[in-house]
C-alpha cells in the first residue's frame, strides 16, 4: 500500500529504532543494575523502559497493518 514511500519507511525506522533503545536499556539493566544511580528507583525504571518497548512495538505492528 504505502510501504514505498519514504515517509512510511522514515516511520518504520523510527519505530525500529525506538525498540532497538528500550531493548538496549533493558539488556543493561538486568546485566549490570548499576547504571542506575538511585537503586531504590530500579523497578520505576524497568518499568518506564518495558512500557516505551511495548509503545513501539504496538505502533509498528499498527503502522504496516493500517499502511503497510
């Protein structure tokens, strides 16, 4: 449908790339709990990063369901 175009790949990528950070943090995180200064805030943290993973994951598949 649209999957040609370049904003609709400009949006994949976006979308791509977003998953590709939360995983990044996530993967940090439970290997080496110490990037985070405060460790009383760890849960809020992988928290925060598990929603944005879902977020981009659900807007992706959203995206090439409606346009791709």
């Amino acid at each position: 449908m649209y999957a040609g175009t370049l904003w609709y790949q400009a949006q994949v990528k976006h979308w791509e790339s977003k998953i590709a950070e939360a995983k990044a943090v996530l993967k940090t995180y439970y290997e080496n709990s110490v990037g985070i200064g405060e460790h009383s805030k760890l849960l809020e943290e992988f928290v925060v990063w598990q929603q944005q993973l879902t977020e981009a994951e659900d807007n992706l598949k959203s995206l090439q369901e409606n346009w791709g």
